[in-house]
C-alpha cells in the first residue's frame, strides 16, 4: 500500500492541504509527484475552494525530493540519448505538478516551519504568500549533491529575491534563514505559528470575490512575463471578462455595515 504524501481538508471554502510524511521531514515521494498536480486541479475544478493553505506535519515543511526517486529509471538520464529525451519530459511533469499552483484561480498560503529546501522551496516559490516560523530555512540543495535545481526555484526566485542573494543560493548552497528572508519580501511574517496566519490569510482571501480574486492572481502572473503595455492591455479585457455590478455593490454594502460579503461563486470547469 502506498503511503499517503498529504491529506486535504476544508473550512467552508478554504482548503487545507498538509504533507503528512512527519518522520521523513515530508520529502516527496513519486506518489507525491503523481497525486499533488490531480488534487490541485480538482480543487480548481470544483470552484468551491477560494483560497488553498499547504502545511507540512512535524518539525520540518518539506525537504525535497525524497531519495527513493533518486532510483527510478526516469530520472537516470546518464543511459543514452533516448533515456536523456525521455528524461526531459520526466522533469517537464515535476514542473507542471508544481505549475498547477500558480495555474490555479485561487491564491495559495503556504505555512513554513523548518526545512523549506530543494523541491520544498520550488513548491513554496510557486505559492502566492508565505508565513514563516522563526526557524524556518530554505536552501537551493541541489547544487549540494551535484546537480541544478529545475523544477523551478531558478524560474520563480529571480522574481521574488534580489539577484546577487539568489546566485549565492543557486551557486554555494547556503541557507537563507527566516529574518533574512522576511527583511527581503519573500515571506510575508515570521509568525509564531505559520498555520494559523496562512489560515487567517486563507479566510481573509475568501472573504473577497472570488471572481475578483482570481482575476487579480491572473493579472500578476501575466504581468511577471510581459511588458507594462502588454500587462495593462490583458487587464483592461479581464476586467471587462469579470466585472460584477452586483459583486461591487455587495463589497460596499457588506464595508459599510461591516458584514461579510455574499457574492457569487466561481463555475466548474471540469
């Protein structure tokens, strides 16, 4: 029987899913690789969830890749030019797995404590908000055990560290700790307890309209890879794809009278 790598819950519409692999520091097995990206896109899918908190159980967040894929034939690509193409679209996969993040309508929270290191890291690069334990850590390990980092801290850290910062990670495998990397933007607090700010982000999150939110998630992916121009057009046209008279009339009422908002959901897309 294969163990579970997480176990999802809900909170009315916000969702929680929590690595449950505590005694090996919630590395990530094949399973992991396999289930994460199906999970996230059925959640997406449903559109009940309007914000996605992800946890680790146990001392650490996530430390990477766990070795037991370190044997599977799809990731030795020293065996031939043919085991090299496949092994192309081997890491291609582990990058969608963790793209479906940033793919997804909803904003994602991540809740770190501890080790937040190789894969970890590229899982919590591709996260839109990061709460922090005051020992929590992350590291670029791969260049540790002899290879690049590639299923995207190298893609999605350029945009969320400064450069010279970055190069010391990706080139000497040194560890930036959670004061360090709160007083450079890449975590939004260090908390005492990560889970219970990611959950109070969650809830505040989904509060708003969905519809609003994820328009406003769209547009910040968008403007990463585009021009200012190109950004301002793509908004003007997902504004006019998502405005909601009634949606904006509810917000004010419900700021006026300090009340949460009822606004409408967002459609499955299965």
């Amino acid at each position: 029987m294969v163990e579970a790598p997480f176990v999802i819950s809900h909170e009315g519409a916000v969702a929680h899913l929590r690595f449950c692999r505590p005694h090996a520091a919630n590395s990530m097995t094949p399973a992991f690789w396999e289930l994460f990206p199906v999970a996230v896109r059925d959640l997406d899918a449903a559109a009940a969830t309007r914000a996605l908190v992800i946890s680790g159980e146990g001392r650490h967040f996530c430390s990477g890749m766990d070795v037991a894929a370190f044997g599977s034939s799809e990731l030795r690509p020293d065996e031939g030019p043919a085991r090299r193409e496949a092994f192309v679209h081997t890491v291609v996969r582990l990058q969608a797995a963790l793209s479906s993040l940033s793919r997804a309508r909803f904003p994602v929270v991540a809740a770190i404590q501890g080790a937040c290191i190789g894969g970890g890291l590229d899982l919590a690069s591709a996260c839109d908000l990061r709460f922090v334990a005051e020992d929590a850590y992350f590291r670029i390990e791969e260049i540790n055990i002899g290879m690049m980092a590639d299923v995207g801290s190298l893609q999605r850290l350029p945009r969320l560290l400064p450069d010279a910062v970055l190069r010391e990670m990706a080139f000497c495998g040194r560890t930036l700790r959670a004061a360090q990397a709160a007083a450079l933007g890449f975590v939004n607090a260090v908390v005492a307890d990560p889970v219970a700010a990611a959950l109070e982000a969650a809830r505040e999150i989904a509060a708003r309209a969905p519809l609003a939110v994820a328009a406003s998630k769209r547009a910040i992916e968008f403007a990463r890879d585009h021009t200012v121009a190109e950004s301002l057009e793509q908004a003007a046209w997902l504004q006019a794809a998502v405005w909601s008279t009634p949606d904006v009339r509810e917000a004010m009422r419900a700021r006026g009278a300090r009340d949460v908002g009822d606004f409408g959901g967002l459609r499955e897309v299965r």
